[in-house]
C-alpha cells in the first residue's frame, strides 16, 4: 500500500464543470469529433480536436472572464482528467 503525505494531496475543484464534464462523456462528443476530423499529425499538440473543443466547452463555461491564452492558469486548479477523462499535464497548454 503507498503512503500519501499531506504535502502531495493538492484539492482541486470540480463545481458544476463536473457536470458538463459527465455529459461530455456521456454524449461521446470528443469522439464524435474526432470521428469526423482526425488528428493526422502529431506536431499538432498533445489533444485532439475533440479534446480541444470539451476544454474550450468547460474554459467557456467556466464563468470566467479570462482571455483564452490563460487557460493553463483556468486548468491548472481543476481535475481535467476526472472531468474528460483525457490526459492532462500543465505544461502542455503553456
């Protein structure tokens, strides 16, 4: 069993994104878009296009009225992974 101390445990919120998350999820909308637009080159980023419009989907409707180019700051208190399901690291949106 491993042992977490308290320095690693850092909360994240989740409020109601958590819910628009779940029905990202639900619906399959990444998919769906990704179905229709793939990602045909990997010097394209690390997300999808069906990753990058659920992010955009969850900054819009995050009641914030930062500009889009400080998302990383919008990202980094919120669990991405547990919301969309998709690979997240901070760095990547820098």
């Amino acid at each position: 069993m491993t042992v977490i101390t308290r320095e690693q445990l850092k909360p994240l919120t989740m409020g109601h994104l958590g819910l628009v998350g779940a029905f990202i999820q639900e619906t399959g909308i990444i998919e769906k878009i990704d179905s229709r637009l793939p990602k045909i080159s990997n010097n394209a980023g690390h997300f999808t296009h069906g990753q990058v419009v659920a992010l955009m989907i969850l900054n819009g409707l995050g009641y914030t009225t930062r500009p889009l180019y400080m998302s990383n700051t919008f990202f980094e208190a919120r669990d991405v992974e547990a919301m969309l399901g998709i690979e997240y690291q901070k760095d990547w949106m820098l």
